[in-house]
C-alpha cells in the first residue's frame, strides 16, 4: 500500500471549498497536482507545496487520483469527456472522484464510461460549506463500488468527519440532492422566524439563543443566521449554485414522479433573489428577499 507521500493525488477546481480541501490533503503530506481555469487562483496552493499542471490531460496521466470539484454539471462533463478529458487520458486503475454536486445520471454516465477504460469512479458530493471545508469536518456521501470506496476511504477522512457509502454510482448524488432539498425549506424557515422575530419587536440575536438548542435547531440556524442578522452575505455556498443544485433535485424529483412543494418555492424564492443581483453572494442572503418584501 501507498504511504501519502508516494501517493499522487490530482485536484482539479480549486474555488471557495476546493481551495481548503487541496490544503488538507497538503497538511496530511498527500503530493498534490492542482488544475484550475485561473492559476492565479492557485498561487497561495503553489506557494504551500501544491504542484501545478498546465492541462486536464496533463494532470490525468501524473497522478493515482483525480478529484474533481467544480461548478455545474456541465462542468463536470468537460473535465470528463473529450480528447483532453480526464478519462481519455488517465492510466489504468486510476481512481477518479467527483464531489461536485452533480446529476445522478450524469454520475452513471462517467462510471459506466470509466469502467471501459478500467477507472475506477465514486461521486463524492459533500455538505458543509466553506466551514466545513477548512476545519475538514466534511459530510460526504458516496456513491460506487466499495471497493472503490475502500481505496478512496483514507482521503476521505483527511477532508470529511461524516463519510458514509450509499451504493451503487449516483446514490452519492441522490443522497447528497436530499441534503439540499433539506436545506431549502429550512432556510426559508431560518428567514421567516428572524424577519417575524423583527416585526415583532424581538431581538433577533435572542431569539436566535433561545431557539437555536431546541427542536427548531439546525446547522443553517446556528451557521447562517448569525450571518444574515450581521449582515455578512460572504459566500460559503453561492446563491447561483445552490439554484444549480435545488434545479436538479426538482430534475430528479420529476424522473422519480414525486411532487416537491417546499423545494419548488424555495427555488423560486432563489431564483427571484438572483433577479435582486445576489447571484454571488452566499445562501443566507435569502433573508434579503424578506426585507425588500415584508
């Protein structure tokens, strides 16, 4: 077996999560060659030990592993597909991982094709935001074969606390889709008690203690809120990709013939949030769309 120092590992998106999962795998003395579209994004990685390769292709030849964790699904089939793709120029064995939150199908799709070539492929969505990302306490959720998962297992836990397999390719999308379509109807919940705590002549910040430890507890109440009653709308998850990803879940919803009520309001709501020029800002900017119409 591989130690971290002889196992060479590919990471390609290095943006606001990336970044922080790239430094962990440096700090557990993982070699790590980094891609991204911008590679002054990547200087302070450089600086810090990361190697960079000057193409997807590139990348893919020189390494073991190759994580993946970009923007949109039609990202992902980029980095993927084609001539200069990950899976046309990755060696035998490879073992390839892509934690975009993603289309299960599309998880099926790069499986179904990786096994041809003899790659190993596990979609690997994660949950957490920017917090989670640098204190490496990761929910990730898994998809693939186990022994696929077993190999990629000790990586795992350099960047997530919370990893669990749920089956075959896409069943990582799945459950990661049900995370987010979680989410969505409690920040709308988050957003509707702190907008009623003002109104009412509450101070937020003690609703917000009083509330917070109960049954009304959440990661989005503790995390988020705080945030919106500062207003610091600093992205840790950004408006438009949570729009991505609500959009896909609702996708997937229709293939599977069940009705999202919560999950389709909320993706208006954002979507509407977008159309106030919050498209980069962070998902607790919600509250904003509260206070421009209430």
């Amino acid at each position: 077996m591989m130690t971290n120092e002889q196992l060479k590992i590919g990471f390609i998106g290095t943006g606001v999560m990336g970044k922080s999962m790239v430094q962990n795998l440096l700090n557990a003395s993982y070699e790590v060659n980094i891609y991204t579209r911008t590679k002054e994004k990547a200087t302070e990685l450089i600086n810090n030990g990361a190697t960079w390769s000057d193409s997807i292709a590139d990348l893919a030849n020189n390494v073991h592993v190759v994580i993946t964790m970009v923007g949109y699904p039609h990202d992902v089939e980029e980095v993927y597909f084609g001539a200069e793709g990950i899976i046309e120029n990755a060696k035998s064995e490879t073992l390839i991982i892509d934690m975009t939150t993603s289309s299960p199908k599309l998880a099926k799709q790069i499986y179904d094709v990786a096994k041809e070539k003899n790659i190993f492929s596990l979609d690997a969505p994660v949950s957490g935001g920017d917090i989670g990302a640098k204190n490496a306490t990761l929910a990730i959720m898994v998809g693939g074969d186990e022994q696929a998962y077993q190999k990629a297992l000790p990586i795992f836990e350099v960047l997530g606390n919370n990893i669990v397999w749920h089956g075959e390719a896409g069943a990582g999308q799945h459950a990661k889709l049900a995370n987010q379509i979680t989410i969505a109807s409690n920040m709308i919940g988050v957003c509707e008690a702190l907008i009623y705590a003002k109104k009412s002549g509450l101070e937020p910040e003690k609703v917000l203690s009083s509330i917070s430890t109960g049954a009304a507890g959440s990661w989005s109440l503790s995390n988020l809120a705080p945030r919106m009653i500062k207003n610091d709308f600093s992205p840790g998850f950004f408006v438009k990709h949570f729009i991505k990803d609500m959009t896909i879940a609702v996708e997937s919803a229709k293939d599977l013939e069940i009705d999202m009520p919560g999950l389709t309001l909320a993706l208006d709501l954002y979507k509407q949030l977008a159309d106030m020029g919050e498209n980069d800002s962070g998902t607790q900017a919600l509250i904003k769309y509260y206070d421009e119409n209430f």
